[in-house]
C-alpha cells in the first residue's frame, strides 16, 4: 500500500531517500493534480502542527507535588556503572588469562610420554597424538570459545 | 538572567534530593501529557486522574530512569499504560470512528456551530474537535508526532509498537483526521486551512 498521498506525506515529512524524493518532486512539477493534492496535505500538515493542547487544572502541579511528598524521594540505582569499566575489567582478565595459558603451554613439554602398554593396539597412538595434534586441538578450542564469546556480547547488545 | 535547566539537569536534581524541583518538571510537560491521556479518557476529570498517576509513578521510577534516552519518551511511556492500565479496569468506552454515535454526535456540533453564525470558527477548535472523534490509538499518534516532538521511532517505543506500524498507523490516522473535518467543515475545508 503505497498511494500517492502516502508518498507525499513522506515527503512532507522528510522520510524519503534521495532517488523516492526526486521522483516525488518530479511528479508534482510535472502533474497539475498531484501538485495541487501536495498542497492540500501541505496545509493540513500546517493545520496539523497548529493543534491546541489542552491545559489541566490550575492545582494540578500542586496535587501532583502532595501525592509525591509522601512517597520516598528517588535516589539514582547503584548498579548504574559505567559499561565500559566492566567490558574493561573483564577484557583484562581475559587477556590475563589468555597471557597466561599462551606462556604455560609455550614452555611446556607438550611431548607424550612413551606408553609401556602391553596391549597390542593396531594403531599407533604416538603417531596421532603428537605435539602438533594438541597444539591444533588447543586452537580449535580458542576459536570456538571466541565464537561464543562473539554471540554472547552480540546477545547483550541487541538486548539493549 | 536564569538558564533554563534541561529535564536531565533536572532529574539529577530531584535525584541528589531537591525533590522541590520536580514540581518544574511536572510544569514543563502537564499540559502534554493531560493531552495524550485525555486523547485515551476522552474525559477531563479522568485525564487529570491519569495524568497526575503518570506523574507519580516517574517519580517514584526516577531512579530507574536510563538518562540514555529523552525524559519526555519515557514519561509518554508511562502515559500510554497508565491510560491503557485505566481503561482496562474503568472499562471506558473508546468509541470507534466507525460508531453511528460518532457521527451523529459530529453532526450536532456542525449544526450548533453553523446555528451560532460561527462559520469562520478559529481552526484550532474545529481541529480539536476532530481529533476527539479519533479512535484513542489515531489521536494520540497525532498528537504524539505534531506536539509531542517524538520521532516515529520514539513514538512506537512509547505506545509498544514497531515504527514502521507507527508510520502507517499516522498515516491511516491523518486520512481520519482529513475525512472528520471535511465532514465537520463541508466545503469549507479548504478555506479554513
């Protein structure tokens, strides 16, 4: 549902994109009718904006400052913390964290140890799990952990 | 001489106890939002029970207030259920547009302005007129757009609603608005806008 008289109160009010508003002006240079229909909405608009509102009675600010003289006076919440010092303490921590798993996993000896086992397995397990397998396992970790972590802080900003 | 103090200046005011000035905040915006309940109440007696309910239910939630968005959103938030909240349990009547009694009760306010000899009434009142005709949603719409200096954005967020409803619910409500004058004013429409 997109009549004229629909395109024109949009263009009264602004609401156009540039190429809709362009047509718009197009068609009331060029059709007599559309122009005066413009016109018309264009007085209206002003009619519109012309409207009275309406005063309450002369003891209304009084009444209203009685009924709240005997309500406890609003005090702002404490919770109210600045979001960007908690996205920093945690970030920090994280980071924290990151450092310090990056510096323990850099220095440890991530080499299996040689199994004595004395069943016969049909594969070997050295040949699977070697350093290179944990250090693929240990980033596939991280990747995921961020994914959630990205959908976790896309969650809380939609919910804003 | 004394700078005007914004709403937010205001309400952190009030919040570090100076509860004195809310008495300004309610000045500054009464007569908007007796108005916007008197569009849904349709009635002066219960608009000012609203209105002043409105007013205390921000005070006491003044705390709660996220200063991110405007006080006047907010308050016409509160406005908006309250009135809704009101009507639920007065179970007011919220007649439609479409009702008979509508346009029978048009018809005598034409006939009583055109037996007066007050053709060329200020267009203000018969705007008024028109607009207490509208379904409650229709007017206070309009009143929230033209008076209310609200975005449609702010609008939908005030009345619980998506702005792209907003838009075209403004401008079914406008056509209204457009088709109760023309019907109040005749042919004279045109002259008096």
């Amino acid at each position: 549902m997109n009549t004229i008289e629909q395109q024109l109160w949009d263009y009264i009010d602004g609401n156009l994109d540039d190429s809709s508003k362009k047509a718009i002006e197009e068609k009331i240079a060029l059709d007599a009718e559309v122009k005066a229909q413009y016109e018309d909405l264009l007085k209206l608009n002003l009619a519109f904006n012309g409207m009275d509102l309406d005063e309450p009675s002369m003891s209304f600010t009084r009444n209203v400052m009685e009924s709240v003289a005997l309500a406890p006076a609003p005090v702002a919440m404490k919770t109210k913390v600045d979001k960007k010092i908690i996205y920093s303490i945690g970030g920090f921590f994280v980071v924290s964290l990151l450092a310090l798993l990056s510096y323990v996993f850099y220095h440890a000896n991530l080499e299996m140890p040689q199994f004595d086992l004395k069943v016969n397995f049909d594969f070997n397990l050295e040949k699977y799990i070697t350093s290179t397998a944990i250090y693929a396992f240990l980033f596939a970790d991280l990747v995921i952990g961020l994914i959630f972590l990205d959908q976790f802080l896309r969650k809380k900003i939609a919910q804003k | 001489m004394e700078q005007k103090l914004t709403d937010l200046e205001l309400i952190q005011k009030v919040l570090n106890g100076e509860t004195d000035q809310y008495a300004l905040l309610v000045k500054r915006h009464q007569r908007f939002v007796f108005t916007l309940a008197l569009r849904f109440s349709k009635n002066r007696e219960d608009a000012e029970e609203i209105a002043q309910d409105c007013f205390v239910k921000a005070y006491k939630a003044l705390g709660a207030f996220k200063q991110t968005a405007k006080f006047s959103t907010w308050l016409y938030t509160i406005t908006y259920t309250t009135a809704m909240t009101f009507l639920r349990k007065n179970r007011l009547d919220t007649t439609s547009i479409h009702d008979e009694s509508t346009i029978l009760q048009l018809e005598n306010q034409t006939s009583s302005f055109n037996a007066n000899g007050y053709e060329r009434q200020d267009s203000h009142a018969f705007l008024n007129i028109a607009i207490t005709q509208l379904s409650p949603d229709d007017a206070a719409i309009i009143t929230l757009f033209y008076k209310g200096e609200q975005s449609l954005e702010e609008i939908g967020e005030a009345l619980h609603m998506e702005p792209n409803t907003i838009k075209v619910k403004l401008h079914r409500a406008r056509q209204r608005l457009k088709e109760k004058l023309q019907y109040l004013l005749k042919d004279e429409v045109k002259e008096l806008l």
